[in-house]
C-alpha cells in the first residue's frame, strides 16, 4: 500500500471514528461536541556533525474531544479509533466538565458561520507523497554537499523530512471541515570556524508543498546560511549610541510583529490586555506600516482553508497605512467582546507586511555607523512596549559600507515609540522561515550599547 492510500485508509477511519464520536456525545447529553482528527505519515533524516545519525518513518492519527455541558467544558486526546476508548473518553470529557467553571460565553461555530471551505489544491503534491527515504537521503546529500563545501561552515544539525497528512474538524452543529497537505522540509543550524575564531550559531529553514523545484530552493537557502555564518566571523566591537537601526526582515519579525499583533489580538481584547482595544479605525503605528494576512498563499507554510473552530480562512488586512483595521477574533473572543469570528483560531496564518518606497541601499546610509539587527535574544514586555536584549547575526554599517559583524551588542528601547517613529519601509522583501514576507524596516530611539 502506498502512502496516499494508507492516507486514504486512515481519513475513512478517522471520519467514521469522528461521526461516531459526534452520535455517542449527543446521546450522553453534551449540549455540543469538537472533533478534531488527524493523520499523518512523515520520513525524516536526521544529520549531526556531518553524519546521518536518523533516518526513520513515522505514522500516527490523533482525535481530540472537546464537550460543553452546562457551558462548561472538558477535552482528552487520545492516538486510536477503537469505539469504546472512544466513548469512554466522551465519558470521562463529561464527568471532569462537571467541574469545571462554568462560562457563559463557551462556543462553537455552526454551519452558517463556518460554511464547507474551499480547498486549496496547491497544499498536495502526489508525487511528493511517494518520496521515500532512499530519495529523501539523495535529497538531503545533496544540500550537505553544498553547506560543507566550505570547510569553515560547521554544521551541528541538519534535518530533512518528507510528510503527507491529513485532517479534520467537525462539531455537533453541523461544521465539517478537513483538508490534506505535503511538505518537504529542511532545516539547518550550525557555525563558522576559522582556525581560532568561531561565529555565532545560526539557523534557517522551510518547507515546499511541492518536489518539483524544491532543492533549488533548499540549495539556494544553503548558500545564504553559509554566506551569513561566514560573514559573522570576526566581529568588532559596536559603537554606542541612541538613535537609527536597520531591522532585517528576521528582525522585524521577532521584535516589532510580535507586539503588534498581541495588541490586535482578539484573546487581548477579551482580557483587558489590549491597548488597542478600542482603536479599529485608528491610526496605532507609523503610516508606512500595512499588515495583512494571506492564508491562500502557497508561497506560505501557515497556508490553510480553515481555522481552528473550522470557520473559512479569507485574505485579512489588519493594519492599513498605520490604521488598525480589525481585532484577530476566534469565535470565542468575538462572543465575549460582542463581535463575529474573522476565522483567526489559531492565526494569522501567511503575513505580509507591504514594501515600502526606499532602496535598501538608500537605507544603509542613513547614519554614518549604522545597526542591523538580523536576531534578538531578549526581553520583550508586550502591555508596555519596553524590551532590551543582545543583536545576534548582527552587523555594522559606516557609511553606507558593511564593515563586518559584531560582538554581541545589546539594544533597548520602546516599541510603541518605535512603531510610531519608523523612518523607512524597504522596497525590498523577503521570505522568512517559510511563514512571512516581510521588508526591512528603518527604526529610531534605540538605544545600543557596544559590546
């Protein structure tokens, strides 16, 4: 048996495994049933300090329960389809709901708000469903031969993996949702070592739904792993100041997105945590900024034609020129706060954050010794705004001209004021771990302490 069939085999079992979830529920007197099901069958390879160290084939199913009784609730999740573990776990659910507390604005989406979704064709590649590990181990010798070609690049893991799954979501109100994915993914972390002078680590990765094209894309992300690890060789000393730095596309995720999304989330809203609670239509952040989600994009890993209370997924723009356009609801929060599911359990799925007008190159000239902060190891208080922390992968700029890397240099700053103070948006984007599209971003007050 293949592994679309054994796929195919799986989803009939899990289907009925759900549908019989759904009936026995009903008649033990739960007010509303979640099942979520799903399958799975990935071959991974695993490569330490140069050499295979996994090559392994795993293949699992999971259901997850989740009962309201009473507006309370109680979830278990369990790896078999096996009927009467099935029920006695519906009955388990129901007995440890009983003391819960109880919560008036327990939901869940029924099929007028969460429609059959449209699939997205572009998530399954039958061809790569079939790759097996002797193909997966050419692959993966493949892309090792270009990151150690080399010998200052030290590797210390590599993995590659080829998956195909399958999953479903369905509730007692009439919701049925499933769709199936493959993947082929990579994933690199290692070094630089030069005689005595070693580099920082660093990482890379992502995913193709497709194996045509694929190690062109994973080659070409070798390349740039050891063009970075290279570069971070012999680092100097940073200036100190307070002023201007250059966000990388990686660094605008991990510092800037995170804290606006926590405020326009519909989880911070219900619980008082937002400050941008009563902000839709309002300007939050500098008018440069436009934020929006992408979920139908097949250039993304977070691609997907439904959330996770099953509601379909559609294009969102949360930020438009700097105007908060929406609060990234579930249907929980949206009940709690009084609105209506956007379809963001569990999202935002594919962001992009819009170019902007100014040359990169324009922007590395903006002051005479500049920042560019690619990583960020640090704290960040999300109410506040305030964070401080070390530059990792991090580089100076004098003049306009790169200078080479830098020891670890610690910034701080608040980013409310940063996010409202935003000098330039590059025209200029890139792809970061598979997941988002994201520009270079220009920054003033940040205060950086040379180390």
């Amino acid at each position: 048996m293949n592994t679309q069939e054994t796929l195919e085999k799986s989803r009939r079992q899990l289907e009925g495994a759900a549908n019989d979830v759904l009936d026995y529920g009903r008649t033990s007197g739960a007010d509303r049933v979640k099942v979520a099901v799903s399958a799975s069958i990935e071959r991974k390879l695993m490569i330490e300090n140069k050499e295979f160290t996994l090559a392994n084939t795993l293949e699992s199913q999971k259901v997850g329960i989740l009962v309201h009784k009473d507006q309370k609730k109680s979830s278990s999740t369990l790896n078999t389809c096996h009927i009467q573990t099935l029920k006695k776990s519906v009955d388990d659910a129901l007995s440890l709901a009983r003391f819960s507390v109880a919560d008036e604005n327990l939901t869940m989406a029924d099929s007028l708000t969460a429609p059959q979704a449209k699939p997205l064709p572009f998530m399954f590649d039958g061809k790569l469903a079939e790759t097996d590990l002797g193909t997966l181990q050419e692959f993966s010798q493949t892309v090792l031969s270009r990151l150690t070609r080399d010998p200052r690049v030290s590797l210390d893991k590599c993995e590659f993996s080829v998956s195909a799954s399958w999953h479903g979501m369905y509730n007692s109100l009439g919701v049925s949702q499933s769709e199936s994915q493959t993947a082929l993914g990579w994933s690199f972390f290692g070094m630089a070592v030069d005689g005595e002078e070693v580099s920082g680590f660093d990482y890379d990765g992502r995913h193709s739904y497709k194996v045509d094209g694929a190690l062109d894309l994973a080659l070409n992300d070798a390349d740039l792993f050891c063009e970075k690890v290279l570069s971070n060789l012999r680092p100097r000393k940073a200036p100190s100041y307070k002023g201007l730095v250059l966000f990388s596309p990686r660094a605008v995720q991990e510092i800037l997105l995170d804290t606006i999304l926590y405020h326009a989330s519909g989880t911070a809203v219900m619980d008082g945590k937002s400050i941008w609670s009563k902000h839709i239509g309002r300007q939050v952040v500098n008018s440069l900024l436009t934020i929006s989600d992408h979920p139908h994009d097949e250039r993304f890993t977070g691609a997907t034609a439904f959330d996770g209370d099953g509601v379909p997924t559609r294009h969102h723009t949360i930020v438009d020129k700097g105007i908060l356009s929406m609060h990234l609801h579930d249907c929980y929060s949206a009940k709690k706060t009084g609105q209506k599911t956007n379809g963001m359990a569990g999202g935002p799925f594919a962001l992009i954050v819009n170019r902007g007008e100014t040359d990169l190159k324009a922007m590395k000239s903006a002051r005479s010794d500049l920042l560019i902060v690619d990583r960020f190891s640090g704290n960040i208080d999300s109410i506040k705004g305030d964070f401080s922390g070390v530059a990792k992968s991090s580089r100076l700029l004098h003049a306009g001209t790169d200078v080479g890397a830098v020891t670890e240099t610690m910034i701080a700053g608040n980013l409310f004021e940063l996010l409202n103070d935003i000098q330039a948006v590059s025209c200029h984007q890139e792809l970061v771990s598979g997941g988002m599209l994201l520009p270079w971003i220009l920054c003033d007050q940040v205060s950086v302490t040379g180390g």
